[in-house]
C-alpha cells in the first residue's frame, strides 16, 4: 500500500514535465498509477473476501506513538477499486477533452494524480490522525481542482466555498477524533472496533462532531451548498471528484464507524433525517435544472443524502444494500459526467433547452447514456436495480424511512428521464445541433462504466458474495444481493417508484408551475452567501472598535491579557519554591541595579535614540548575567545580538522623528505604569514558577556526556544547536530566512534579487586619482557625513573581524562560539563597511545577492540532514571523520560542522538583507525623494 502512495507521489511531481513534453497526451502514461492501483485491490480479492484484511505498518512519529498503520477490509476494498478505476478512466477521457495548450494542464494533471493519492490514504488509514491527514489533503487538492479556471470568478467563488465548509467540518471532526481516540485509549480503529465504548456524554459529543465532517464532505444538508456550486471545475474533475472520489469520503467514513458507534444516542437519528431529507431535497431541486451537469450535481446530492442513511443505519441488510450503492453510484454517476462532458465539448452548450437531435449524432453515446440513467433509475437488469431492492428491503420495518426513500426514488426517476429527454430528444423550434465528431478514448471510459453497471446487475450474486463480509461487522446478514427478488414488498414499491417517476416526468409541464413555486425561500448558496457576509460585517465591526491605529493601545491590550489569564493561573495554582536564594555572586545585584536604572530612564527617556540605547544597557546587562553564571556561550551571543540590534535599531530610526510624540495624560501614564509594573511580576514570577514546578528528572543532565559521546564536542551549549536539539535550530534557521524575506518585502519596491547597485562615476574618478582612497564606496558619501577616521579603521579591522567570526564558527564544537556568533560577527562586520562607505561600499564588501546566501545557507542546513539519513543514520545525526592531510596533518572533522556552516550562512544572509533593505534601499528612498525635491543627485546620496 505504501509503495502505491509513492507511485502516485512520483507521478503528480513528474505530470508537469510530461505535460510540457506530450501535452494532454500525458495523461495515458499519469493514468498507470490508479490503474495500478485497481490491479493491486484486484488482486487482493482473495484477502479480503472472507472477511480478511491486508495490513501494513512503518514508524513515523514515535513520541505521538503515531505510525503509518494501513489496513485493506472490503470497505475500503471496494473504495480503492472505485478511486483507481474511476481515476485512471479519466484521466483517459482527460487526455482528448482536454486542448493541447490548454492554461493550467500541467497543474492540472499532477493535481488530479496527487488528488487520488490522498484519497488512498484516507481509504488506507487505520489510525484515525492518518486518516484526518489524509482527509484534509483531499480538500486541498479539491480546491486547487475546482479552482483551476482561476481567471473566472465563478471558479474562485466555488473552490473557496468548497475549501470553507469541508475544512470547517473537517476541524470538527478531527477535535472528534481526538475525543474518540482518548476516550477510547487508541487511535488505531481496528484496535477501538475490538472493544466496547464507554457510553455517555463524552461519546456523544465525539460522535456529533464527526458526523458534522462526514455530512459535510459528502454535502449532505445542512451542508449541501457547496457541491453544485464546484461545477465550475472542468468535467472530469466533477466525474471524479463528485461521482467516485471525495464526496464518496463522508459516506466511506460513516460506513466505516456505523459498524461500532451506529448505537450511540444521536447517530441513527442524525443520519437517517438529515439523508432522507437531502435525498428530498436534492430530487426536487434536479428537476428543476436546465444545465445537464447542475441536474446531476443536484442529483449527486440526492444521492449521496441516500448513501448517508443506508450506510449509517447500523443494520446488516442497511450496510449490504450501502455498499452496493455505492458501486452502483459511483459506476453510473461518473459515466453520466463524463457524457455530459462530451456532449459540452462537441456541441459547445450543455443547457437542454438548446441542444436538439443529439440522439442521430452519436448513438453509442446515447446507448451509453441510456445504460447510465437506467442504472440511476433502478431499471433491470442493471446493478442499480439490484443496489435499490437491497435499500428498499433493509428498511420494510421502518415504515417512515420507507417512504422518504421511495419518495426520493421517484424523483431519482423523474430527473433522470429529464436528463435523457433533455440531452438527446428532438426539440420542436430548436435548430438541430451540429456537433463536432467524437474521439474515441473520450467515448470509451463512459461506456466501460456503463457495461460494467449492466454486467454487475446479473452478477449480483458475485457481489453478494464479495461484500458480505462488511455486513456482518453489524451482525447476522439474512439479506442477500440478488437480481431477482421475487413478488416481494421491495419489488413493488421499485414499481411504484418507477411509475410514479415516469408519471412525474410526463408531467413536467402542467406541473411546472409548481415546481416553480415549491423551493425554499432562501437557497443553500444564499445561505452560504448570508453567513459569509455577516461574519464579514463582523470582523469589519470588531476591527473597527479594535484597531484604532494606537500600538500602544493594541500592546496594552496584549499585556493585560498576559496578567489576567497566565497571570491568574499562576496564582491560583501558587507553585512557589520554598526557597529561593537571592544571588551567587556579589556582583549580581550590581548588574540587576544597572539593569533597572536603564529600563526606568528608558521608559522616561524622549528622544528614540536615547531610549533605544537605553534598552540596549539592559540587554549588555543581562549578557553580563550570562558572564557571572558561567554561561560564556550565551554571554557572547548576548552582546553580539545586541549589537547587532543596535545597528538596526540606528537605520530603522533615520526614518521616523527623533522624539516620542506628545507624552500621554497623567491618568493615562499611571495606567501605563500600572500594566508595566503587573506584567514585570507577572513575568518574573511565570519564570519562578516554572524553575520550581519541574516533576521529571531534567533531560539536560544528560547532555555533558552525550555532547562528548555522540556530538563529539566539549562545548555542550554548541553541541546541543546543531546535534542533540538540531531540529530546533533547524526551524529556527528557517524562521530567519522567512523574516529576512519578510523584512525585504516590506521594504523593495523592486525586485531584491536584481543588480546591485553601482557606484557613480565621480567615485570611480576619486578612485583612479592619486588620492589616497580607504574604502572603494566613501568617496559617493557627502562630506559632511563622511569620516576619515572611520574609514581608516574598518579599512585596518575588516578582515580580520572577518577571520574572527570563521575562528569562532570553527571552534564553537568545543569553544565558545559557532554557526550563529560567527554569523553575528560576520554580519557585524558588513554594518561597520557599511556605516563606513554607504551602500556602494556595502556592494563591493559583498556583491552577491542575500537571497543566495540565504538559500545556500538553508540548504546545507538540510542537506547535512538528508546525508547522514542517506548513509543509514538518523536524521541530523553527527559522525566523525579522522583524516590525515598533507602539510596539515591530523584533523578531526565532526559532520555538525557543516550544519553549522549552514547557520553561520543564514546569519549573514539575514543581516545582509536587513542592511540591502533597511539600509541601502532606504537610502536609495532617501536619495530619489531629494533629487524630485530639488536637491542633490543620486550621484551623492549614500550615507547613514
């Protein structure tokens, strides 16, 4: 089973490429990896005809106690065998349906393929978490599908209409899922069916909350809105994805649970009232229809509220005729969009009122249509006769739910006959329409799906056989699947049905009126419109009230928040030490006194720039800290941070006033004072809390000797960045090349990537002239702003700054230092050349792109991981290299080294860009906003 996912993986990335070598044509080879898969659950008849299952499980997360279980029962036997089948089918059809040039193909196809994919883990999944995985992966990929005509309105409207409710229902049911799976002590379904329940609230609410993701993804009321609205998608992703794939996920899922939870309190009621009446409702709404393809998504929502009542009635004759059903469903569904597709693609229109003669044009596609609606009727001898005398015999001791599924029947008959009369009759005053001719394989995959609806009906014997197993998980089975029932109570009302829906649909014109008038007053998509709008109009209310434009009001908020809600929990709970020592060394109550005289004369400092320095104290005082605890590592870190913030700091504050504006009000101020003093006893007394509520031994008592024994270094703090909690620095790495990259969005107006600036022709003259030129870019700053001295002196210490941070990125594994001070250095040392020599200056310190460091940086980082996983190890595990190299002699490498170079990468990067961002760009803001003001040209611009 696995390796049938990677199949489908392998296929989706490789679609595009094929697609730009064959076009359309790509699909028949993409069209192997479901038609794999129909082989492989083919193949598999054996195993699970009797009730077996085929079973596979790989390690995934371990400390979740999560693995990749997958389980193969007749359920999602028969569900692969649809997925497959139906899958490759159409993308056959896909092949000629689709224009060579067509936008989007490319994407298209590899959607399409990944798209059945996802539904083979959610079919395959035995853990309940995987099967949400699963789940929500198909939602994504559905609404890339029917949003793949992105310039149309309508096709965005729907795809995100379709993404909003499934993933709503989704969320639903996964919060279910977690309740279920903890009420239950596993997640493993196969392990929750073999033991009983505990009943009760709890198990109520789990149930309610994964029915409301079931009834969602399958469009059952109250959810239904959405489905006819994803017409918008190309025709074969509807034949897919609302005939034989995602819809067909809800139904899976209730006939995947009914089997143990069927007897909970809310079940039976929920499913069987909510798909009876979207049957109902559903029907109606198809005869009204005069777009073939919006007649079969009312249809398919006719259907599926059927599927949902039969498969989650929890009786064994219910679950036998459910299965049944959706076989036939699924074969006569996809043949009739598949049809409708061809119909649209030749004659160019698929309103019925315009389309006349169609039945002379092609007359195997009518055979094909004519099988397909029978089939959807319930006609003998097709197995959609056979599948509603099973529905219809399970439920003869329900007189009520009788008669809401013989009522839908009817109107099942009646729509159907539309959509034949509409699609192939000869209209009086319509003009013949003349189509152009058919392909072949477009032709082919309806009428495969249409024989096989006709051969299964005689064959219900075979089928009864194949699907019983699933119907005894719910108990004995005296129902039997069977062409030929007999004079029985189901045989008449499949008579009445049909009677009564032919009589409908002769009708239709005396009872248009009425068909007219009896709709609901408001739609499932005004609805769906109505509810949007008003959350809408919500949040532009609560925005309204909220965002005033005042940061301090917005940090005011945030903080009282922090001492109201952590802050009363953590009095409530008073996990205090009993003793607390108040310092180690003497020194440290002068430091803490330094530190708080700082913060108190920041707080009433007015200029910025004396409030920022201010703060800085604060920050050197508390690497000094670091330094008193014996915490070197960190200390450095500390003041080059700091440092490095300070430089920022200087650039961002060149653009904005040099004092604060107007001090607030008195009562305002000591309000302010009041939410400051709260939040700093809060937050010193959180971090007490949290040093004295420890229970479990402390995990890092062990990190000395690991550092030596298994990251072969002595330099603990190192050592733990980039070996033992090297995941973490791998997503800290990746949060600082998404700031970067968010700092120069903000900031370019241009694209960032694009040629450096270049250096002004007087420069070049100054630079060729016998005076003595320090720094290459000095000679573009004005002279005011430039200084000698400063020149001199990042023109003598540069390099060796430079040689200093690769010192400290070497030695870091068993010295103070590494990746991210030797970065810090490094960056620091580009802030010096640029303060010094401008932005000309900063390009010929480093003139390659920050996006390029940044990039190279992150992949090393990642790559060091993918090697040692390649060569048989764990992922980021460390190794050591002893070699012997000539002229140097021994040298032990430890493999971290180049994680951390990757580290040391992205440091670089990162100040780089804020300096390209926030400092040479802002000058260039600076210089273009002086040269349209009149003042001097670009020529001269260039310092801070």
């Amino acid at each position: 089973m696995l390796v049938l996912l990677i199949l489908h993986l392998v296929a989706a990335l490789a679609a595009p490429l094929l697609v730009r070598w064959w076009g359309p044509r790509a699909c028949y080879p993409l069209a192997l990896a479901p038609a794999a898969t129909f082989g492989w659950a083919l193949a598999r008849t054996p195993a699970v005809g009797h009730g077996g299952a085929v079973v596979e499980t790989y390690p995934w997360i371990g400390q979740l106690g999560l693995d990749i279980a997958l389980r193969l029962t007749t359920l999602s036997w028969l569900l692969t065998l649809l997925v497959g089948g139906v899958g490759a089918l159409v993308l056959v059809y896909s092949a000629r349906y689709f224009e060579p040039g067509a936008p989007g193909m490319a994407q298209l196809a590899a959607v399409l393929v990944a798209f059945a994919g996802a539904m083979l883990v959610l079919i395959f999944a035995d853990d309940l978490l995987l099967l949400y995985v699963g789940w929500e992966l198909t939602t994504i990929f559905s609404y890339l599908l029917i949003g793949h005509s992105s310039e149309r309105r309508s096709s965005r409207w729907a795809a995100a209409q379709a993404l909003t409710v499934t993933t709503l229902g989704g969320l639903a049911m996964l919060v279910g899922f977690i309740l279920l799976g903890e009420h239950a002590g596993s997640y493993r379904w196969s392990e929750i069916a073999t033991h009983p329940l505990p009943g009760g609230g709890y198990l109520i609410t789990a149930v309610l909350l994964i029915l409301a993701g079931a009834l969602s993804k399958s469009a059952v009321l109250p959810f239904s809105s959405w489905l006819p609205v994803a017409m918008a998608a190309p025709t074969p992703v509807s034949a897919y994805l609302h005939a034989a794939a995602m819809v067909k996920a809800g139904v899976y899922l209730v006939g995947l649970l009914a089997p143990v939870l069927a007897t909970v309190g809310p079940w039976r009621p929920v499913v069987l009232i909510a798909g009876v009446a979207t049957m109902l409702v559903g029907g109606w709404a198809a005869l009204r229809q005069n777009d073939l393809k919006l007649l079969l998504a009312y249809g398919t929502v006719s259907q599926l509220g059927l599927l949902v009542a039969v498969t989650g009635a929890g009786t064994p004759a219910a679950a036998l005729a459910g299965t049944a059903m959706l076989l036939a469903h699924a074969l006569f569904k996809a043949a009739l969009f598949l049809v409708v597709g061809v119909i649209d693609h030749g004659a160019g229109t698929r309103d019925l009122r315009e389309l006349s003669g169609l039945r002379r044009w092609s007359r195997p596609l009518f055979g094909v249509a004519v099988l397909a609606a029978a089939s959807m009727a319930g006609v003998p001898p097709l197995v959609g006769f056979v599948a509603k005398e099973a529905v219809f015999a399970a439920f003869t001791d329900d007189p009520l739910v009788l008669t809401g599924l013989v009522a839908g029947t009817v109107l099942t008959v009646a729509y159907s006959a539309r959509f034949l009369w509409g699609a192939f009759a000869d209209r009086p005053g319509v003009e013949p329409v003349q189509p152009t001719p058919i392909a072949a394989s477009m032709l082919v995959p309806p009428a495969v799906l249409a024989v096989v609806g006709l051969l299964a009906g005689p064959a219900a014997g075979v089928l009864n056989g194949l699907l019983h197993p699933y119907a005894e998980l719910l108990g004995s089975v005296d129902a039997h699947l069977t062409l030929w029932p007999g004079p029985t109570a189901a045989l008449g009302l499949s008579g009445l049905a049909l009677v009564g829906g032919g009589l409908l649909f002769a009708l239709r014109g005396p009872l248009a009126p009425v068909l007219a008038r009896l709709r609901s007053p408001v739609g499932g998509n005004q609805g769906y419109e109505w509810v949007v709008d008003r959350f809408d109009r919500i949040a532009i209310e609560v925005t309204g009230a909220t965002q005033r434009g005042s940061l301090p009001q917005y940090l005011g908020i945030i903080l009282v928040a922090v001492v109201l809600l952590p802050g009363g929990a953590m009095l409530a709970a008073g996990p205090w030490r009993a003793r607390l020592p108040m310092w180690d060394n003497p020194l440290q109550p002068v430091v803490v006194v330094v530190i708080a005289v700082a913060a108190l004369l920041a707080v009433r400092a007015r200029r910025r720039l004396t409030a920022m320095l201010l703060v800085g104290m604060t920050g050197y005082g508390t690497a000094m800290l670091f330094i008193l605890h014996g915490a070197p590592d960190l200390a450095l870190t500390q003041f080059l941070v700091e440092t490095a913030t300070i430089a920022v700091f200087v650039l961002v504050l060149r653009r904005l006033p040099e004092r604060f504006s107007a001090r607030p009000l008195r009562r305002s101020r000591w309000a302010r004072r009041a939410i400051g003093v709260a939040m700093g006893v809060v937050a010193g007394g959180l971090a007490l809390v949290a040093a004295g509520a420890r229970r479990a031994p402390d995990i890092s008592a062990a990190f000395p000797d690991l550092a030596v024994s298994e990251g072969y270094g002595r330099n603990v703090v190192n050592v733990t960045l980039v070996d033992i909690r090297a995941w973490d620095t791998m997503g800290e790495v990746a949060v600082l090349v998404v700031a970067a990259t968010g700092v120069a969005s903000l900031i370019f107006e241009r694209s960032r990537t694009g040629p450096r600036p270049r250096r002004p022709e007087s420069a070049d003259r100054a630079v060729r002239s016998d005076r003595p030129v320090w720094l290459r870019g000095g000679p573009t700053l004005y002279e005011e702003r430039r200084s000698i001295v400063l020149e001199v002196v990042t023109r003598l210490i540069f390099h060796t700054v430079a040689l200093f941070s690769l010192f400290l990125l070497f030695s870091g594994h068993n010295a103070p230092g590494g990746g991210f001070a030797g970065g810090l250095v490094a960056g620091l040392a580009l802030v010096v050349r640029y303060l010094a020599g401008g932005r000309y200056e900063l390009t010929e310190a480093a003139p390659v792109g920050a996006g390029l460091i940044l990039g190279a940086g992150l992949a090393l980082a990642v790559g060091t991981g993918a090697v040692a996983l390649l060569v048989g190890g764990s992922v980021l595990q460390s190794a050591k290299l002893d070699l012997s190299l000539p002229l140097i002699g021994d040298v032990h490498l430890v493999t971290a080294l180049f994680f951390d170079i990757g580290v040391y990468l992205i440091v670089i990067g990162l100040l780089l860009d804020i300096l390209r961002s926030l400092g040479a760009e802002v000058d260039r803001h600076i210089e273009a906003t002086d040269t349209a003001d009149g003042g001097l040209a670009v020529d001269k611009g260039g310092g801070p």
